[in-house]
C-alpha cells in the first residue's frame, strides 16, 4: 500500500529536505572529533548529581516518578528565576516556560509564531538545527549576514526598509544567538544590540534569543548583557538551558518572554514535564555553588580555546583564516579561494579529523555561501586531541590545496 497520501502538507515538506543530523555523518574510529559541540566529558558533575539523586529520593521516596507530586519538581521555575533575574532578567508569574532543552523551546516558538509561509529571519550562518526547525514552518527563512561584531544589523535594517517600499512581507520573527554564536563564535556588540531591539520596534517584530552559551563568557566583565536584559518593550522571548553549564542529558532548558507569548508556546508542550529529571536538576541548583562552577567551566573552556587557537596558527597553510571567540565553544574557519570544506571532509576523515562542513549552517541555495566555510569545537577534546585534530586538519589542506 502506497502510505505517502496518508501524510500531512507538513511531513512531506520536511522530508524532502535532508534528514535531520546530515551535518553529523558516521566518524572512523580513532579521529579527532573537532566536529562535537560537546561539553567535555570530566565536565559532567557525576558525583554531584548522584548525590543530590539520593538526596532528591530519600527525601521523596516515589514521587519524582509520578505524573505529579514532587516538591522538588515544582522548585525547578523560581530556581530558574532566580538565575536569570541574576543577569538582569526578572521574570514574571506566566512568562517562563520549563521545556526539554532549547530546542524544544525554538521548535515550540516557532509553532506559535510562524504562520505557514511566513518569512523568519535568521543570522546566515546559524545554528543548524535551528534551521532543521524552522523549515518544518515555512521556506522563507531569510538569512542576513554575519561579521565579527555578530549579526550585521544594518544589513537587516536595509533589507526592512527595501521590503517595506516594495510591499512585500516583513519577518515577523527574528532567531539570533547573540552571544558567542553557533558557528562562529562571534558576539553581537552592545551597539547593535540596542539597534536590534529599535528596529524590532520600528518594524514590529520579535527576537527569539538563544543563549545556549551566553553564560561561557571568559571575561564575563567584558561581555554584553542579554538582550533580554536590555528589552523593555516586551520584543524579545530568551531562550536558555543547562546543557551547556551543567549536563545536556538532564534536558532541561527554558524560554522567558511575554505572557502571552508563553502561554501560546505552552498550548502545544504536551510532553507532561520530566517529574525525575526536573526534580533532581532542582536538588542540584539548591545543593551547588553555581558562580563557582561556572567560573572553572569559563578556565575550562578558556584553556581549551586558547590550545585550539594556538595550534591553528602554528599548522595552518597561507590563506586560512579564523575567528577568535571570548567565550563558547566555536571557532569558524575560512579556507582560501578555491578549497570546499564538503568536498575536503573524506580526506580530513582520513587524516584523523573531523569538523562540520559550512554549508550546513545556511538554509536552502544560500548553503552555497558555506562551501569555503567549517566550525571546530574546542569544548570536547582535551588539548592534545585539540593539537592532533588541528595538525590532521593542515595535512588535508595541503594535500587538498
């Protein structure tokens, strides 16, 4: 029986585009994994968190394993206010939606936001997955260029003004992640921050901020605030998780914006909360310094970055170039006219290393942009696996150039 008639409008677009995932192929054994977005391993507060599990379950016996019940389950939201409010966000009774890491909570801001065919604009380059998302909703993902100080604002504003005069369709959702961004690295100066937030005035939309890494800042002095900490018309919905800071498979991740908002995302969550996850996540907040471990995640990563940075200026061949982030865990090489980072990762795979080819991180035609383009991470590997990977990386390059 032919069961393609039986699926939706919907299913049929999202499966004629690649799978999700196709950015991560299958890895030989033994390469130097420069292509995982990962915290590393030791990173993980194993102990920690076994101990606030029996904590949690002395305490509460059953219950963490029920619909509802746990005490410590229903502490997880103000816990979480209480964090944001810490870097200038105070969040209100109906404005924060608990969600199974953040990208449940862009799929459910999507869902919410964006009428079929609707234009949502994005920074080109941007977070795959994110991509893998909002193409579910629509095709007119309209993406505007980045440079060092991040989202390059003033191309958006321009592009506005030409769709206004036109009379054609203005994005009525704006997806950025300010802060140390995936792929590049980049932050979005304070400057434009402030432009953003005018134009979203000017032009009536939203920003759906991802600040997956904002809290890996190096020099956290030296680093913007949220631009939800800068919103004070209601424009921008503040997405964040502890997968970065704590542990990804704890899946806990949340947005914060207006009520109204929050309250349309909330319509379509009908996961019924994690009750075991949410309540340990809870005893763990309450039982850990958490400025102190984020300062030592900070040296971490620091020490990681500078490894990686170093070894690629020792084994890069003329002509290869590369952003230098203060905090995250990107980097974004550029490779001299002629190489294509997609058609050189077989051989970096045969040399020892693997990276994410640029082209991903673009929607539609516009993955042609990525061709001379590839995101390292220096957040998984410890540094000698840093140096190897770099080291495999120039030997491709030069055989391939």
């Amino acid at each position: 029986m032919e069961l393609q008639r039986f699926l939706s409008p919907a299913a049929r677009l999202a499966l004629s585009y690649p799978p999700p995932g196709a950015w991560m192929p299958p890895l030989p054994p033994g390469v130097a994994r420069l292509s995982a977005g990962y915290p590393f391993p030791e990173s993980v507060p194993v102990a920690e968190l076994a101990a606030a599990l029996e904590t949690l379950l002395a305490e509460e016996a059953d219950a963490p394993f029920h619909y509802l019940g746990s005490r410590a389950m229903a502490a997880l939201p103000d816990l979480l206010r209480e964090r944001l409010a810490q870097r200038g966000i105070p969040v209100g009774e109906g404005e924060l939606l608990v969600t199974s890491g953040a990208c449940q909570a862009i799929d459910l801001a999507a869902r919410a936001l964006v009428a079929p065919g609707a234009p949502v604009a994005v920074e080109a380059p941007t977070y795959m997955e994110a991509l893998e998302i909002f193409r579910n909703y629509t095709d007119a993902i309209l993406g505007y260029p980045v440079d060092r100080e991040g989202l390059v604002v003033e191309a958006l504003a321009e592009d506005l003004r030409r769709r206004r005069a036109a009379g054609e369709p203005l994005p009525r959702l704006l997806y950025t992640i300010p802060s140390f961004q995936n792929p590049t690295g980049t932050t979005l100066s304070l400057e434009r921050r402030r432009r953003l937030l005018d134009l979203a005035e000017e032009y009536d939309f939203l920003i759906l901020e991802d600040d997956a890494y904002g809290e890996l800042a190096f020099d956290p002095a030296a680093a913007p605030p949220p631009l939800k900490a800068l919103d004070t018309r209601g424009r921008v919905v503040h997405l964040g998780s502890l997968s970065k800071v704590v542990a990804p498979g704890l899946r806990v991740g949340w947005a914060a914006g207006p009520e109204p908002v929050i309250r349309a995302m909330a319509v379509f969550k009908k996961d019924l909360d994690h009750p075991l996850a949410w309540a340990l996540t809870a005893r763990y907040l309450e039982e850990t310094d958490l400025p102190a471990r984020l300062t030592w995640l900070r040296q971490r990563y620091r020490e990681r970055r500078d490894v990686l940075l170093g070894a690629l200026a020792r084994e890069m061949p003329a002509g290869v170039t590369w952003t230098e982030p203060a905090g995250g865990y990107f980097v974004w090489v550029t490779l001299p006219p002629g190489l294509d980072s997609e058609q050189l990762l077989a051989a970096a795979l045969a040399a020892g290393v693997a990276y994410v080819p640029g082209r991903h991180f673009y929607f539609g035609p516009a993955a042609a942009q990525g061709a001379r383009h590839l995101r390292l991470s220096f957040s998984y590997l410890p540094p000698a696996e840093l140096e190897r990977g770099v080291a495999a990386l120039a030997r491709a390059l030069r055989a391939g150039g």
